[in-house]
C-alpha cells in the first residue's frame, strides 16, 4: 500500500508526484488489472505461452542498424 506524507511547506503536486512514482515502483496497478477478472489455468498459461513466443521472436530479430 502506498503511503505518502506530506511534508511542511511542499505542494501537493510535488506529493501527488511522489505518490505516483511509489504506486508505479510498487506494480500497484498492474496488481489490480491482473486481479481483475477471473483467468482460469489454461486461460493463464495460453497466455503465459504465446507471451513468450513473442519475447523469443522478438530476441530472434536480428539488430537495427544504428545510424
């Protein structure tokens, strides 16, 4: 659970920035997409597989020349 303070004399946007930057470093919204609906197991490892497929077809990519 992200929990920020806000200290004496900050603004609430530099707080509001703080607390943004915590919710992304602790996965908070990919936590609650994930949980969001019910996968069952198949469902998950269907896509668990073909995730993977993608993550290997891109490696197998030969690299962009840099200009």
């Amino acid at each position: 659970m992200a929990v920020v303070n806000v200290n004496q004399g900050e603004s609430i946007e530099s707080a509001l920035r703080r607390f943004k930057r915590k919710v992304m470093s602790e996965e908070i919204i990919k936590d609650a997409k994930k949980h969001a609906f019910f996968m069952s197991r198949g469902q998950k490892a269907k896509l668990k597989s073909a995730l993977a497929r993608k993550r290997n077809k891109r490696k197998a990519r030969p690299p962009r020349p840099r200009t």
